[in-house]
C-alpha cells in the first residue's frame, strides 16, 4: 500500500540533511549555513503548499491534531492494532506543524539577523534562532524514539515507507 509520495520521503531526508548539516557540522552564519538554511526555508514551503493539493495522506487535513486522535492514537497503541492505511496519525501531525513552524521561525530569524543591518548580531534573535534549533533537536529525537516505540507496539511499518513509499500491510492478531 502507497503510504508517502516522493515529494513528501524527498521533502523529508532533504530536511534532515539541511538540519544535520546545519546543526552539528557547519559554522554558524557561514555563507553555506546561509544557503543551507534557505534551502530548508525553501523545502517547508514547498511542504506548505503540498499539504493543502498534495495527495490525501500528504495533506494537512489528513492528520490535524485533535485530542481525541491523540486519545485515540494511544487506544490503538494498547491495543497493540494501529491503523495500516494512514500516514500521520493526529500525535505525528502535531509534531509536522510543530517542526515546520519551528524551521519557519529559524528562516526568519536567520534571516533577519544576518542580512538586515540594524538587526545584524542581535542577541535576542541570535538566542531564538539558537534556542528553536535545539528544540528541532529535541523534536528529533521525540520523532526517532516514537517512530521505533510505535512500530514496534503498534506492529506497524514506520521506516521502509519513508523510503519506498510502501508498506506491507501486516494481519492484527
């Protein structure tokens, strides 16, 4: 069963490699942190806009967060039967808008404190865009630890269809 469409499993290794890049190996404010940090500015649009004509399990209305979606997400989870044919369950999606806002936010104070002169080393911007980068690392490691919490317990195929797109539906016993 298709579960992810290109756009969205290349939208998503491209992310993780502008963050890795950015967060553990290049020097802040680098001009290629610079065009590196455009460029995940670049993709979360293109991601935007994918979830409003992208196709159902891409789109934003497909997973909005809502309390009970998260309740029950974990109703599933103990019951150790998560549903095979969605992408995002409502828990997943309030971790893409979470993420997403955040890359914004780093966009836009990257930004405004190296390519608006007044603004240019501001201490307060320069803590925000700090600060939320380490909140994407955070919701990283929240995303890798529930990915392999929730495959195993929900006895789901999580990894393979961010990389082929597919997943082998497995029987609930």
């Amino acid at each position: 069963m298709i579960i992810w469409d290109k756009f969205v499993r290349v939208f998503h290794w491209l992310l993780v490699l502008c963050f890795c890049f950015n967060y553990f190996w290049l020097e802040p404010g680098s001009s290629i942190h610079q065009a590196i940090g455009y460029s995940a500015a670049i993709l979360v649009l293109m991601r935007i806009i994918w979830g409003f004509v992208g196709p159902d399990n891409a789109r934003f209305n497909s997973f909005l967060p809502s309390v009970s979606g998260i309740k029950e997400h974990f109703s599933e989870l103990r019951q150790r039967k998560v549903r095979q044919d969605q992408g995002h369950n409502s828990l997943g999606g309030l971790m893409v808008f979470l993420i997403l806002a955040l890359f914004l936010l780093q966009a836009i104070t990257g930004f405004l404190r190296e390519e608006i002169d007044a603004l240019y080393g501001d201490s307060l911007l320069t803590s925000v865009h700090s600060i939320s980068a380490d909140i994407i690392f955070s919701l990283v490691i929240i995303h890798i630890f529930a990915v392999v919490i929730t495959a195993y317990v929900g006895k789901i195929e999580l990894i393979r269809p961010m990389i082929s797109g597919k997943r082998r539906i497995k029987r609930h016993d």
